[in-house]
C-alpha cells in the first residue's frame, strides 16, 4: 500500500489527544520527504542523465552514488514513518477495544441494576447515581471528541474507564454484604435469642454478665453497617461484617457450651458419686492391706501415708460434690462450671487410682519377692557345696588365704541374707541387695575356684614335661623346685604356673600353649 494511502487511513481514524499530536508528526515528516526530498532526487537524476549524454564518465559515477545515498536515506525515513504509523493504528485500535469493553461493562452495569434491585439493599440509590455518572462522562467524551476538543476527551475517557470498573468492583462487593446483614445475621441473631430464651425457661445460668446486652450489641452494629452500606463504604462494611460474625459465633459458642455441659454433668451425675464410692471403698481396703503386710515387711516408700493422704482428696471431692448437688437442683451454678468441676474430679480420682493398684501390687510383689528369695537361698547353698566339694575332689595340697576369705565372704553373705529373710518384719530392699550381692559373689567364686583348679593342674603338666630338661639346664631345675615350693607350701597355683611356664618357654618357645591347649581340650584325659 502507497505510504500516502497509509496515512489517509490514520487520518480517518479521528486519533484525539498525543496519538493525534504522533501522527501530525508522522504526517509532517511524509510531506517532507514527498516534495523536497523526491525533488533533490530528481535533479540528481536528471544530473546523472546530463552527464551521461557529455560522456562526463567520473561525475556521472559519483552523481550516482550521490542519487543512491538519497535513495537509501529516503527509504529509511519511508521505513520509519510507516512503523510509526502502523504502531499508531494498533495503539488505536487497543485503545478502541478498551474503550469498547469498558462500554460493554457500563452497560451490562445499567442492565443489572435495572433487573437485580433488591441484592443492593440502601445501596442501590448511591449505585444508581455512581452509574448515572458514567453515563454523563460517557456523553461529555463523545460530545468533547466530536467538536474537536480531543485533549479535554481523552481526559474524560480515562475518568469515565476508572469510575466504571469502580462501580463495577463496588456492585460485586454489594450483593453478599447486604445478604449477610439482611439475612444471615438477622437470621442467626434470631435463632440465638430464641434459644437463649428457651434456656431461659429451663433455668440455665449464664456466667457471662450481660448476655442479652450483647445480643442487642449485634443488633446495633447490623444496624450501622446497613447505614455505612448505603454510602457503599464498602471497605468498612467489610471489616464490621467480620467482627460481627465473630460476636456471633461467640454467642453461638456460650450457647452450645452450656447445653453440652448441661449433657455431660446429667450424664455423669451419677458416675461422680460411684466414683467417688468406689476410690473411698478402695482406699480403705488398701489401708486394711497395708496393715497387714506391714505386720510382715518393712514398708519402705510411706504407703501408708500416702494412702491417708488419698483418702483426705477424696473426702474433700466428695465434700465439695455434696454442696454442688443442692446448687445444681436449685439452678444456682453454670452447667460449664459443673462441667468442669466434674472433669478435675475424674482427673484426680483416676490418679489417685492408678496409685492405688500401684501400692497394691507393690505388696503382691512383697510377697512374690520373699518367696523367690527363700528359694535362692537354697540355689546358692547347693551351688556353694557344689564347688566345695568340686575343690576337695582335685586333691591339692592347700587353698590360697585370698580364696578362702573370698569363699568364706560369699558364705557369710547368704548367712546374712536368710538371717534377713528368717526377721518379724523383712525387709524387702535389703533383701533384694543381698540376693544380688550373693549372686555376684557366687559368680565370681565360681570363675575363681575354676581358674584355680586349671592353675594347679597346668602347673603338674608343665611339671612333669619340664622334668626332661631337669638335668641339661640349670635354669628349669630352679624354676622347677620354685614352683614346687610355691605349689606345696604356699598354694599360690598361679604364680607356681607362671614360675615353670616361663622357663618352659625360654628353653623350648611353644611348649606352654601346647600343654595349656591340650589340657583345655581334653580336660578328661588330664
């Protein structure tokens, strides 16, 4: 298309304001180009031609790089001007469109205000007018851009574009504000007024002071949003609208609280009472036990005491429980305050419960513990004769003094453990120590009278196989006769097995592990 046709087609568009000032521009710079540039053009032409017919070859050459160069800047600047006037019909039509659609949004705000009346509530005259008002700024625009005054209708479209999607943003806003306080609030206020009357009459207590004050204060604050609605101080009516559904709910959950503990005190009146009976009942069958068990063992952890002192809680919660009983019948008390009274008591009695059976079979366990120690005793005494009579039968020549007080030790130990178990009253932690201690020890002797059985016996072996080098080496004749003096005469096994070992070692390197490993082999054939 002939950038002149461009530019008729921009010109029919009516651009108004700074794309009509752009396009004089455009405009300006297409005139330039079309008469002093198309005419410097031609006389370097017609220059080109003159020069050509003289046969004037080198002028002509640079006249033609001179008609070129025009030729190119020309080209540029048609270049330019047609981008420009391209980005001014696209900027035009966007805004066509954006003025097109805030048109359609008016309208169909008009159409709705029209048909939905009632959702706006004391809203819908301020609305009414706010639409009425666009519509003016709509006729000025037109008005303004007919007589030729773009600059002023621009400024008025964007006024009238803004005030439109604001209209549009308050009547979305409007409709569930109104419903809310219209409806739903009235409609739960209602219900809550007549419920609490209704509690009323069955002689509830509230413990909130002035329940009613705060009902009328909804009522109020409902009242006031409605006044602030129908200025569409919508922002406000938003904010009021959230804190009075909070007070609303707050209502809703005093209500609910109470009937709920009115529920639960009537539902577990009675279980109270057994509760009660039924700690007090366990209580002194604890202490008639106690009583008894101490008669045979030491009570260590103040059992007694301690179930006294159960005793006193549960006097006083059943004291407590008696002067409520009358405040309930009479309707003197909160059914909240029941409620929680009654839920401490079921706390407290199930401790002092699980207290109980933990004393109780704390005196089972007394008893159990006693017996299984009578019958340890007997264990550790057969097992004390079993290693006894296990040391007699190796024959040795004598028992070392520190394993004869070690025996002598673990023997005094369970003398004192029946002595313990044979008092009026047992004391069962020190029994238990004993039993322990005696279990240790007899442990222990068990690894020492083994480790000095294998002790004497390795030490004959090592004896008798050492008696080959007896008469060659001076240093096994020595070791030989000390570790018959320290077997003998002082009983020392281990230091005698160490005496002729070494030496062993020293003249033929190997000899004791074989012997010891033959010996822990075939402890039979030894």
């Amino acid at each position: 298309m002939p950038v002149i046709e461009e530019v008729d087609d921009v010109k029919k568009m009516h651009l108004v304001g700074q794309s009509q000032n752009t396009f004089r521009e455009w405009s300006q710079k297409w005139n330039d180009i079309s008469t002093s540039s198309f005419a410097e053009l031609e006389s370097q032409i017609f220059e080109v031609e003159n020069l050509n017919e003289s046969f004037r070859f080198l002028k002509g050459k640079k006249a033609v790089i001179e008609a070129e160069k025009t030729m190119d800047q020309m080209e540029k600047k048609v270049s330019e001007i047609r981008d420009g006037l391209k980005e001014l019909r696209e900027t035009e039509e966007r805004n066509s469109l954006a003025v097109q659609q805030a048109l359609d949004v008016y309208e169909e705000l008009k159409e709705t205000i029209r048909e939905d009346e009632q959702e706006y509530g004391p809203a819908f005259p301020e609305l009414q007018k706010q639409v009425k008002m666009i519509e003016n700024e709509f006729t000025q625009f037109v008005a303004l851009n007919t007589s030729g005054d773009p600059v002023e209708a621009r400024e008025v479209l964007d006024k009238a574009e803004k005030h439109t999607y604001e209209v549009e943003a308050l009547m979305k806003k409007v409709p569930p504000l109104f419903e809310d306080l219209n409806t739903t609030f009235p409609e739960q206020l209602e219900e809550i007024q007549q419920t609490y009357e209704k509690l009323m009459q069955e002689q509830y207590v509230f413990p909130e002071e002035d329940l009613v004050g705060e009902i009328e204060k909804v009522s109020h604050r409902i009242e006031s949003s409605l006044a602030n609605l129908e200025k569409t101080e919508v922002e406000t009516v938003e904010f009021e609208n959230r804190e009075t559904a909070s007070m609303i709910d707050s209502l809703y959950d005093i209500l609910e609280r109470e009937m709920e503990a009115q529920n639960y005190v009537t539902t577990n009146q009675a279980t109270i009472e057994q509760y009660i009976k039924h700690a007090t009942k366990n209580n002194r069958q604890l202490l008639i036990e106690l009583d008894h068990t101490a008669q045979s063992y030491a009570l260590n952890h103040n059992e007694i005491g301690r179930v006294r002192g159960f005793q006193t809680e549960v006097e006083e919660i059943e004291r407590q429980n008696e002067q409520m009983k009358p405040q309930i019948q009479q309707h003197l008390l909160p059914y909240s305050e029941v409620r929680t009274f009654y839920k401490k008591v079921f706390k407290v009695l199930e401790d002092i419960e699980n207290q109980q059976v933990e004393i109780d079979d704390s005196l089972h366990e007394l008893r159990k513990g006693e017996k299984e120690a009578q019958e340890k005793i007997d264990t550790f005494e057969f097992k004390l004769r079993n290693l006894k009579r296990f040391v007699e039968q190796q024959r040795l020549p004598g028992l070392p003094n520190d394993y004869l007080e070690f025996f002598f030790v673990a023997t005094d130990r369970i003398e004192e453990l029946s002595i313990v178990l044979n008092k009026i009253r047992v004391n069962m932690e020190e029994v238990n120590r004993l039993v322990t201690l005696c279990e240790e020890d007899l442990d222990l002797l068990d690894k020492k009278t083994h480790d000095l059985v294998d002790a004497a016996a390795l030490t004959e072996q090592m004896l008798q196989y050492a008696n080959r080098y007896r008469h060659t080496h001076e240093e096994i004749r020595e070791a030989i006769d000390k570790s018959y003096y320290l077997f003998n005469k002082e009983h020392h096994y281990q230091e005698a097995l160490d005496e002729i070992g070494t030496a062993l070692e020293r003249v033929e390197p190997g000899a004791f592990k074989r012997i010891e490993d033959f010996y822990f082999k075939n402890p039979d054939l030894v």
